[in-house]
C-alpha cells in the first residue's frame, strides 16, 4: 500500500471508536483503511487535484468519499457505473450521513432523459405508435402519470425496464421540443436539472455524465451543473464507456422509430408523394438488413462492406429524397421541425460511418437478431478525457476496487489521460489470507479445447458436496454458459438436489434474489453478472471462473486497439491486454467475498495460470489469498470454516 500521511485530522470523529455513523450503521467499525482514504479525498477537494484511489472489498470507500464532499461546502457531482448504485448513493447513504453529520443536506439524483415520463409524448405520441401488446404498460404509465413528482420511470416497477413501451414515453435529445413544448413547465426532466443545478451534491451514472463531457467536447451547452469536485466511483469502467461517447453510430431500431414518428406526425398532411418517399426508407433499410453478415458479433467494417455498398448506397440516396421532402413541410409543426432535424443528422452521419476514409479510430458493425448499428470508435481517447479533466479547476477522485495491477496505476492513468494524479491502494481489510482459498484444478485440458467446458464440470462440481453454501459459475463467453446448461443435465446428481439458476432464464436481478433466498444454489452467468453482484453470507461460498478473462482477439476493436498500441512502439499483449484481463479477473473474484465474516473458495479452471509465464501476474493480484492444486486442501478449508461457524 502506498503510504499516506493524513493531513485533515477533523475527519477522525467519524471513523473513530465513538463515531456517530455507530448510530445509523448497524455493525459500524473502525477501518483505518477507510479513514486514510476519507482524508485523502478531502485533501484532493480542497487542493482541486486529481487522486486516483483502489479501495478493496471492504474498505467502507462509499463513505470515505461521501463525509468529506458533504463536509468540503463545495458543490460535488458523484457518477456511479450503475442506476443501482447511483439509486443506493442517493435513497441510502446520503440521508444516512444526512443525520450522522447533522445538519440538513440539498443534494440531488439526475439521470439521463430517457429515464423520465415526458408527459407529451404520452399525449401525443405513445398511441398512435403502441402496438396492441402494449397497451397495457400503456394505461399503466398513463395511471402512473398522476402519482408521480419525479417522473423517474425507476418508480413504476410494474413495467420491465425494456418495455418498448418506454421510447414513446420518453423524450431524446432529438426529439425534446424544449422550451417550444405546451407543457415546458411541468417536464420531470427540467425539474430534476433544476433541482441539480440548486442541490450540492448531485448523484449521476457515467452515461450521463460522459454524455456531457462529449457534448462539451463539440462546443454545445453543458448538460449537467458546474462542480467544483467530481468524483467517480466504478471508475474502471470510464475508458471504454468513454470510447462510446465520443464515437459516432447509427442504429437500424434508431431508423425504424424514426420513420414510424414521421409516418405518424405526416399522414394527416394527405401527401402521397411524402408517403412514397418513406415507404422507399424503409424498403432500403429492409434490404440492407437481409445484406447483414448471418452471425451475430462485431465486424470490422472494411471486412463486412462486402455484399452491403449498394443497399448502403441506396439507404442514404432514400433518406437524402425523404429529407428534401420532409423539409418542405417541416415549418408546418415544431414536431415536424424537430424530426426533419434527426433525419439530417441521419444523412449526415451515414455516409461517414460506412466509408473507409482513415481516421483515428475504427468503423465497425454490431449485428443483433433483428438488428444492426455501426460504429465509428476512437482507439485512443486519452486525449479527450485529458482536455476534460484539465479544463477547469475541479478536483477529480477516481475510485474503484481493480485499477492497479498490484500497486501500478499506469495502464489505468495512461488511459484516463491523468498527469500528475496521485494514486493511492487501499487493500481489502477482510482476512483474505484465512477465509478465501484459490483452487487451482489440475489436468484440464487448453481453453481452446472443445471438451473443456465439461471437464470443468466434471472437475469441480463435486465440490457442492463439500459445503452448503451457493455456487457461482462465471463463463467468459455466452458460448461456454450454453454449453454448460446443456451439460448440467447429465450431471445433476453431481447438485444433490441443488436449485439450478441460469443467465438468460429469467432477468439478472430476479435470479439474483432467487439466488440469495435458496442460499444453496448453482448460478451459471456471464458478462453483466462479472461486476456488481453482492451476495453475502452461506448464499455464495464457491466462485467457479472458466477462463482467465481476455478479451477476444478476433474482436475488431481489440485488433484495432492492439494497432494502435503497435504503431506507437508499445507491446499490446503486456501493455493492454494483460492488464484488462487481469483487473477483470479481479472483479470476477471480487464477488465472493463481500463482509468480514464470509469465506469461500475461488475455482480458477484455466491451466494457463500454471503453464504460462503470464500467469504469475493474475495469481499476484489475488494475494494474499492462498493456493492449492488440490481437492483435499479444499475439503480441509470448508471443514474449518463450516465448524467454526456451527461452534
């Protein structure tokens, strides 16, 4: 740990013997961790320097940054990786320390503007574009209308959060009339910036905020308020959101809402010639789409173009005669002015999106079941972070619990285009050494081979037998989670009688409640199910991690990464690659144990980790967690614990 000499000693009655917070936080603790760390940040605020903080599980870092922003009377905007946490940030901490502190606190949850009711749209938009299927949540939100104060679409639980319901219930960038709509004056989303703009503290999620630094970036009107600190939590997370965001893409689901708006907004207007012209649109996307590579996946656009320049071609000569006609009636309605707008950025971007021309970045196509978007991605956005982070003179705290391999920061700085940061570790203070086991199976064959999935299975299933706790298997690949769901089936003896929860069978926060109650078990995930996920207790005491998590090399974007990092004389595997896949497999690991009190065994079923000189690095990283390449030490481990926790 990088030492730390604390320099803001009025910080100490907080995370001290007689704390307040004992008050309000049942089974509060000192950590000294936790304190060094609160005034660290409190340092970085009242300096307005930059600090770059690894909090390990446990280390208490939500407060650690919270108290000193509250304390520092300066106006903070927090961004989280996810809704849930900002949600948890704002409901929980807050009013938490709210009354820890004692004194009355003005702070404020902002989310993006697809998160609220637009009460226009619902009136005018919503049922002349509802399917029958969805006139249901329809009535719902229409019931929903008058309850709500915030308009946050997080109240009406009833409605799945991916109800096509919500895109005509909620407005976009492109589509808000602004100060041109009837009922400006009672939009949710003008409310809640609003209250932004007069809170200090302002809780957000990184979509939000980076869609504001781009914003920024291409000289339009800041979205969120001015901040004299920004601290974000989740941090790891920014580099490749971040690509994202200062990238271009069109989306086909972005031009079929669009042309149903339009076939909407002009059918009143009896114009034959105008309907034509759409029905053409449409036509064009229709046969682009039957162009599209058969797999789904990610595609470098130079390789996919084959068999798609004409349709491209004929898409953007169809919207280019729909936006001509479209403008001769667009002064007709502000809904038309604004919708003759999105087509021109369209047409606009098409084209750019689907050549060749060099430039800094990659073009690349996502294909989905019935849909396809294209990209144009920076490989670099150093530089773009760098400008945002030095243009003002805020302080900036970046926290998360894997940014250093080890105690090196510099793949993570060199990415955030930090200079002059300080970085500071702060290790997880729960017994790592005693309560946390790495098996290291040994005799299962290359991941690359096709039979090692099930001899995974096969390896470590017997392990249930040897505690009663839940299992988490996390896959690399949705390839691999399929076909252990399809073995499972021949070895379910091996769950004696077990629960069996699988991704994809139900949505990620239902099998996740599902997984806690049962407290005994087995859930296949992957992707979403790597990060985030706090399980505490009995309920999960095996992590199960097929592969060492690299990214894939086919993927256009790590190739085009990987260029990149080439051209500029630098190793890619050592340099990018080996770093992301180490700090994924920490988050990975991160899900076992999340209070002082669990235990539980980590299963590494990749023999790269032994046979490769790489692998020194992962096993590293998860120290001080202990080793074994045996099922009998593992049996020996749960014994332990299991009796000390009956005795």
């Amino acid at each position: 740990m990088t030492l730390y000499s604390p320099v803001v000693p009025n910080l100490s009655e907080y995370f001290g013997q007689n704390s307040p917070l004992q008050d309000y936080l049942p089974g509060f603790q000192v950590r000294q961790g936790q304190s060094w760390m609160a005034e660290a940040v409190a340092q970085a605020i009242d300096e307005s320097t930059q600090l770059v903080v690894e909090a390990g599980t446990g280390t208490g870092k939500t407060f650690a940054y919270l108290l000193p922003a509250l304390l520092s009377d300066r106006k903070t905007i927090i961004s989280t990786g996810t809704k849930a946490l900002q949600d948890q940030l704002y409901h929980r901490d807050l009013p938490l320390l709210g009354k820890a502190v004692g004194r009355p606190l003005q702070t404020a949850l902002l989310k993006g503007r697809s998160n609220y009711l637009c009460l226009h749209r619902l009136d005018t938009v919503a049922d002349q574009l509802a399917s029958a299927g969805l006139f249901e949540d329809l009535n719902a939100v229409r019931e929903w209308r008058h309850r709500t104060t915030s308009g946050d679409r997080a109240e009406l639980i009833e409605i799945a959060e991916n109800s096509s319901v919500w895109p005509l219930v909620t407005s976009t960038a492109d589509n808000c009339l602004g100060t041109e709509c009837p009922l400006y004056k009672d939009c949710h989303v003008v409310r809640a910036r609003r209250k932004a703009q007069e809170a200090d503290l302002v809780v957000v999620n990184h979509h939000l905020l980076l869609a504001d630094l781009a914003m920024k970036e291409e000289g339009f009107i800041e979205f969120l308020p001015g901040a004299d600190t920004i601290i974000l939590d989740e941090a790891h997370q920014i580099p490749d959101l971040a690509a994202q965001f200062f990238g271009v893409s069109l989306g086909s689901r972005e031009l079929e809402r669009l042309f149903e708006e339009l076939r909407a907004a002009t059918l009143p207007l009896k114009d034959a010639e105008l309907q034509q012209c759409l029905d053409g649109a449409k036509k064009a996307l229709l046969v682009l789409l039957a162009e599209l590579p058969r797999e789904e996946g990610r595609y470098e656009m130079s390789a996919a173009i084959q068999g798609m320049e004409f349709p491209l071609i004929d898409l953007s000569e169809a919207l280019r005669i729909l936006l001509l006609r479209i403008e001769s009636v667009s002064q007709l309605t502000i809904e038309l002015e604004k919708l003759c707008e999105q087509l021109g950025s369209v047409v606009e971007r098409l084209p750019y999106l689907s050549n060749n021309e060099n430039w800094d970045g990659l073009r690349w196509l996502e294909v989905n079941p019935r849909s396809m978007r294209l990209h144009l991605t920076p490989l670099d956005v150093a530089d773009n972070l760098k400008r945002v982070m030095n243009s003002g003179s805020q302080a900036w705290v970046l926290t998360s619990a894997t940014l250093a391999i080890g105690e090196d920061f510099s793949h993570f700085i060199s990415r955030m285009g930090l200079s002059g940061a300080q970085a500071l570790t702060f290790p997880s203070p729960y017994a790592l050494e005693s309560n946390a086991l790495v098996w290291l199976p040994s005799g299962l064959p290359q991941p690359s081979d096709k039979s090692h999935t099930g001899a995974l299975l096969e390896t470590v299933l017997p392990i249930v037998s040897l505690t009663s706790g839940g299992v988490f298997l996390l896959f690399t690949s949705h390839r691999a989670l399929n076909a252990a769901k399809r073995r499972m089936k021949s070895l379910k003896n091996l769950l004696n009688g077990r629960p069996l929860l699988a991704q994809g069978d139900a949505p990620r926060d239902d099998l996740l409640r599902r997984f806690r109650d049962y407290g005994n078990s087995v859930l296949l995930g992957t992707g979403s199910f790597w990060e985030g996920v706090d399980v505490r207790g009995q309920a999960l005491t095996v992590v199960v991690i097929d592969k060492l998590p690299f990214a894939s090399p086919a993927d256009p974007l790590m190739m085009a990464r990987l260029e990149y990092i080439r051209r500029q004389g630098e190793n890619g595997f050592t340099g990018h690659q080996l770093p992301l896949a180490v700090l994924a497999l920490k988050q990975g690991v991160g899900r076992l144990l999340r209070d002082e009190t669990d235990y539980g065994v980590i299963v590494l079923g990749d023999p790269r980790v032994l046979d490769k000189s790489y692998g020194k690095f992962f096993l590293e990283s998860l120290s001080p967690m202990q080793t074994t390449e045996t099922l009998d030490d593992v049996e020996v481990f749960f014994k332990r614990h299991e009796v000390a926790n009956t005795g």
